[in-house]
C-alpha cells in the first residue's frame, strides 16, 4: 500500500502550495526589509507597509519569523529532491536556493546517502 501512495499525485498538492506560499512571502520578506514598496501609488500598496517596527525587538521577531519559514522551506524541499520527476527536484532546488544553500542537492545525494551514518556521512553527528 505504501507504493501506491507513493504514486499518488495528490500528494504533491500541499507541497507544490507550500512552494508557491514560501516564494511569496520571501519576495514580501525582501521588499519589506530592503523598504521598496511595487505596489506603490495603488490602492493595494498598504500589502508592502513596514508595519513591523524599526525597533531592535521588532528585526529580533520578524527575522525568527522569517528563519522559522526557512527551515520549514528546508522541509519541503527535502521533500521534493527525494522524488524522481525532474520538476520536483528542480523546485527542491528552488527551495533551497532561497535560502543560499543550493549545495544541499550534490550534498545530500552524493555525501549523506551514499555515507549514510558513516565517519563519512557529513550530515551524521
């Protein structure tokens, strides 16, 4: 039974979502921090506002946030390497690309699974 949900697409859905949502808000994330408004003059421009303060406990909070959307990035991505069409390892790649860590594909296949929890093994404590 596991092959066959291993097949079904359906699956892929929140994955592909997830994607799609994490794109997003790392694009708001970057407009929001580097202060550059797209939507400016329209009347969706209050999407772009920095509402989150210029204090130091405001950047504090607003970069766990955005760490913690990072590592659940990681997750997904993860996730999609794993499978074989070439889409889905390309958007694993897409992933962690945001987040400057577009090794973790060459890594992860030819490091860790091939040295898994080995001296070798550079993913094993």
């Amino acid at each position: 039974s596991e092959r066959a949900f291993l097949n079904d697409k359906r699956f892929l859905l929140p994955l592909y979502l997830f994607v799609v949502n994490d794109t997003l808000n790392w694009l708001w994330c970057l407009c929001v921090v580097a202060d550059i408004n797209p939507l400016s003059n329209t009347s969706m421009e209050f999407l772009f506002e920095n509402r989150h303060g210029t204090g130091v406990s405001n950047w504090i909070v607003f970069a766990f946030v955005w760490g913690d959307m990072a590592g659940l990035n990681g997750l997904a991505g993860h996730e999609l390497i794993h499978k074989r069409e070439p889409i889905n390892k390309a958007l694993g790649m897409w992933t962690y690309t945001k987040i400057l860590y577009s090794h973790f594909y060459l890594e992860h296949g030819s490091g860790h699974h091939r040295h898994v929890a080995t001296e070798l093994d550079p993913a094993s404590a």
